[in-house]
C-alpha cells in the first residue's frame, strides 16, 4: 500500500502506478460535492461521483465491486477501504 496526500487528504491506495492521477480527480469531486454534504441525497451524490471517478481509470476500476454476492468481501472494493 502507499498513501498520497493531496490538499491534506491522506489517501491509502494500493502501491501501483497511476494512482495520483485518480487522486487528484477524486479529490476535486471531494472537495466540490463533499462540503455541501449535509443530507442523505447530498451525500449519495458523493458516492455516485466517486464512484464514476473510479470507474473510469483502470488502475482503480479492477478494485471496484463487480459481484454482488461477494458484498461481505473487504477486499471486493475500493470504497471498503475508507
């Protein structure tokens, strides 16, 4: 594992290349949505777009939920880790 911190958010993500990048992207969808988080459907909003931010870089789209039935599974998806 490795951590990056970007704008003072630790972020602990597999030790592979490309990562950063993925970062900072997530991070501007944090920083944009996040802070305006204060109801339920606000903060879905944040998982929806972390989640489409995630999808669409390879390095972290191998680590996304892909089977349901394996839900229970910690090491199933990325967002199990935060």
């Amino acid at each position: 594992m490795q951590r990056i911190v970007i704008d003072g958010h630790e972020w602990e993500v597999p030790n592979e290349s490309g990562w950063e990048e993925v970062l900072l992207e997530a991070n501007a969808a944090r920083e944009r949505i996040f802070r305006s988080c204060t109801t339920l459907a606000e903060c879905r909003q944040v998982v929806d777009e972390l989640y489409a931010v995630f999808s669409r870089h390879p390095v972290s789209k191998k680590y996304l939920e892909t089977n349901k039935d394996e839900v229970d599974d910690i090491l199933s998806s990325i967002f199990k880790w935060g």
